[in-house]
C-alpha cells in the first residue's frame, strides 16, 4: 500500500536573533546529541522544545526519551527537573 502524503503545511516566517546563553555543560552535549539524532539544528530543537512546554506538553515520543536517557548516561548528566532552579556555577 502506497503511503499517503499529508498536506504540507505553511511555513510561518520569522525573526531570529542571536543570543548568547550559558548552559550547564552536560545538559548542552545531550541536546546537541538529540539534535544531531532528529537532524535539526540546535536552535531548532530548543524552539521546538519550549513551543511545547509552553502547551504543557512533552516535546518527545517514547524513542526520543529513550536516546535522551541513553545520552544522559554517556555524558554523566545526572540532573533532572528538581534540580532545575539550584543549579549554581562554580566560584
């Protein structure tokens, strides 16, 4: 059976900026990683994400959680959502 094609939808024009944010370390190899995995760019996945946090919804299917968790593993990325306002830099 042939695969429907589904109906494109319209691409929304809009202005990026450059910015320049600090980010633990650990947390910004995963997302690169995750990023490379889905073949975005990371400023695409970030959108992305916060599009979706914002709905309250997650960003991710059950295989995109399952890479992340993989990914968290091999670079030692042992934070979660607790630990998300102590986060604190080192002197």
């Amino acid at each position: 059976m042939a695969k429907r094609s589904s109906p494109r939808k319209p691409e929304i024009i809009v202005e990026r900026v450059q910015t320049g944010v600090r980010i633990e370390k650990r947390l910004l190899k995963v997302l690169k990683g995750i990023a490379e995995y889905h073949d975005m760019s990371l400023g695409d996945l970030l959108e992305g994400i916060v599009l979706h946090a914002f709905d309250g919804k997650c960003a991710f299917e059950s295989n995109s959680l399952e890479r992340i968790r993989n990914l968290k593993k091999v670079y030692g990325l042992n934070l979660d959502a607790s630990h998300s306002h102590k986060l604190r830099e080192k002197p």
